[in-house]
C-alpha cells in the first residue's frame, strides 16, 4: 500500500517493489537495468542486475527477493532457495505460491518447506490487549501520545483534521475540533508534559476531508497546543521545499521532525522561530519515526528503505545501526527508545509487527531482535506508538489501505480505530 507516509515506489514488473531513490542513484539505474531485462526475458541479465543491486542495498529484503526470483528463472533452484530461506529466517513472508517465477522451484522439499515457514508467520505471535478504542470508524488514525499528568491520551486523525483526547476512563472528545486552527490531515504527535505543550505535525493531503482531488498537497507545519487547555500557541512552517511528519521531543523542549519524501531531518530549538536542518537530503531516503538516546546526544531515526540511522543531534553525523543476519531493519514506521531497547512498528514488511532492538552500551549496535507483536487480529497498518510505564502503546489499525484510487475512503470495511498496548522487553 502507498500513502502519503511513503517515499515513492518504483513499480518492477512481476517483481517485489523497491523505494525509489533520486534519479541519479545507481540504486535506481541497477532497478531499471533488471526491469528492461526482466521485459525482455533476457534472465541471465536480469540475474546480474539483479545480483548487483542485492549487493548494494543488502538490507533490502524486496531486492533478495528479486534475486531468489532471478535465479530461478535462469535456472539454478539451490541459489534461489537459500535466498529465500534467509528471508524466512527474517520473519519476512512473501507470496510465494502467487508468483510464477517461481514455479520452477515447486517441486522441491526444501522450497516447500520455505513456503510452510513463511505461510505460519501469519500466526500470532506476542502478548497485546486493547487499551481504549474509540467509536468513529473513518478517523484514519495516525499518532498517539500520552500525557503523564493527566492520564489522558491523545490521537490524530488524518482523515477528519482533528486531535481526539481519551480521558482515562475511556471517554473519548474532540481535543482540538475538525479544521479548527487550520490543522490540516493530523499526523504524528508528542506530548511535552514539563512544559504543558502537545506537538503535532499537520499537512493536506490527499486522505482528509475536503482535500479537492487534482490540487497539489499542501506545504506541512507543526503546530504547538497548550495540553490542558487545547489553546494553539504557535505553528512552524516545514522548511521550503520539505514536509514533516514523524516528530518527537527531547528533555530540553528541542523537536526533532523527520521529512520522508527528502530523507531531511530538522530540529526547532527551544524558543527558536523556525526549523533548521540538521541532516541534509541524500543521507537517507526516507526518514520516519524518531527516539532520542537517554542522554539526548543521538537521534535514532528509522529509514523506511534503509534501516535505522544513529544521528549526533548536535552536528546531523550519520552512521547506520548494524545487527545480526536474522534481523530484518527496514520498513520501520513508528519509533521508540524504552530503555536499552528501540521499539519499533514495522508496517513495511509482511507481515506487520512490533518489534524490539536491543542496543548495546555504546549505542552503535543492535545485539539482539526480538518480535513482540506479530499477526493480531486487530492489526489494518498499525503506524506509532508511545511509551506509558512498562508498556507500549500503538495505533494498531490507521486503515490506510482501505482508501480507493480516487481518494474515497470504503467506509463498509472499516472498524472503529484501537489502540494496542503490550509489555516492554526486559
């Protein structure tokens, strides 16, 4: 599915998509160097483009995935099982049984077996129960956040322009009403309790009511809202030319927001008027959820198409978080720190998950991946989340995939929006 959330996609005929990188990339050359001869039917090239790119973007589970595909067309079935067995290993499941260029391989034990591993993915996995639901079915939830004073909850609605309170008995009400200040498709929010502040980012997009189809989206913004009182104080225009989206808060009051079309990430000092840009484009493709390190020194920010970077927020150094074979990094969305662990919710890889990364001391490194939520009933894209105490708390259904070509949304197969909360690792 592709929203406004995602970097674009570029469509590989009877291939797995891979994110689009900038014209000039070679990411992008190699993809249409093996789509031109995936067209052809000329599979020995397709192979070595294919080979090539799953060498320059190895974190990139859809381009193994081009590669099993390629080396079984030309014929060497032993090669594209061990691929696929990787993949498996990752807890990454495609539809094998759907794809003909596969069928080379299907009379093989071991491929079967491959296939048995990815079909039971789909099991449950993890221990996850409803915290509140809320009763308007089309919202288009995005964000969540928590305020430690007054036990409240807050969540965004993309589709109706609007932040929704959640006392904490449940009673659920329009914190800030549909449009009011502006607000545009409510996305990601974070709450700022010391200084009584709710942050939320805003855009038009192509989901909210009254967005007219065929008019450019519009230019993003975050805005500043009193949490006791939903008064807005202030709103901060994105940077020209960039978006924001995923945004959180560091101890000092600095807001960290994340631009996914650019890969941009830009902080607003306290007290300060206007963004700054503290990793420029080209650094990542697509930057989304962001958590702080204890200390505030670094900035983990996920990249939807690369993995998780490790940010010095005081100078935008960028490094990459390395981690075992068996941990699949990409397709993260929303983004957490609880401890030694970075929570993330990974709706970009099948199936969707929560997923714990266990640091280690330096902060460099992922030592150990351990799948917290995996195959709820509940699940319709679950996006972000926020820690409350020894729990974490997500949207479990945004919805996003039940919006039509044409921007209309198919109210028949939408359920009222839940948010899950499951325990922390330890």
């Amino acid at each position: 599915m592709v929203s406004w959330r995602r970097a674009a996609i570029v469509a590989v005929i009877g291939l797995a998509p891979i994110l689009a990188p900038a014209q000039d990339d070679p990411v992008r050359t190699l993809n249409e160097q093996a789509t031109s001869a995936y067209r052809a039917k000329d599979y020995g090239a397709f192979l070595k483009h294919s080979q090539a790119l799953a060498e320059l973007v190895p974190w990139s589970t859809r381009a193994r995935y081009n590669l099993a595909c390629a080396h079984a067309l030309i014929g060497e079935p032993a090669a594209a099982v061990r691929v696929l067995e990787r993949l498996a290993a990752q807890e990454v499941a495609f539809d094998l049984a759907g794809d003909d260029d596969l069928a080379s391989l299907r009379e093989r034990e071991d491929f079967a077996e491959v296939q048995r591993r990815m079909d039971a993915l789909s099991a449950p996995v993890g221990l996850a129960r409803p915290a509140f639901s809320i009763v308007q079915k089309d919202l288009i939830p995005e964000g969540v956040a928590h305020d430690p004073k007054s036990g409240a909850f807050f969540v965004t609605s993309v589709r109706h322009r609007k932040i929704v309170r959640v006392a904490p008995d449940g009673a659920a009400s329009d914190f800030v009403a549909e449009g009011r200040d502006g607000l545009q498709a409510a996305l990601a929010i974070a709450c700022d309790a010391p200084r009584r502040a709710l942050w939320v980012s805003s855009r038009a997009t192509a989901q909210m009511a009254g967005f007219k189809q065929g008019e450019p989206e519009g230019r993003a913004f975050v805005a500043e809202y009193d949490v006791d009182t939903g008064r807005q104080r202030r709103t901060v225009m994105a940077p020209e030319g960039g978006t924001v989206a995923d945004i959180t808060v560091a101890d000092d009051g600095t807001v960290y927001a994340a631009d996914p079309e650019s890969g941009r990430v830009y902080v607003l000092a306290p007290g300060a008027g206007a963004f700054r840009t503290l990793v420029e484009k080209g650094a990542m493709r697509s930057a989304q959820g962001m958590a702080l390190s204890s200390d505030g020194r670094t900035l983990y920010v996920a990249d939807y198409a690369r993995g998780v970077a490790r940010i010095g927020a005081a100078n935008g150094s960028l490094s990459w978080l390395t981690a075992p074979a068996d941990t699949a990094m990409t397709g993260i969305d929303g983004l957490v720190r609880a401890g030694a662990w970075l929570i993330g919710v990974q709706n970009g890889l099948n199936p969707h998950r929560v997923i714990g990364l266990r640091l280690d001391a330096a902060g460099q490194a992922v030592t150990e991946s351990r799948t917290l939520v995996r195959g709820h009933a509940a699940f319709d894209e679950p996006t972000l989340g926020v820690v409350v105490g020894e729990d974490f708390y997500f949207v479990a259904n945004s919805q996003y995939g039940h919006f039509r070509r044409d921007g209309s949304l198919d109210e028949t197969r939408l359920a009222g929006p839940i948010v899950l909360r499951t325990p922390l690792p330890q």
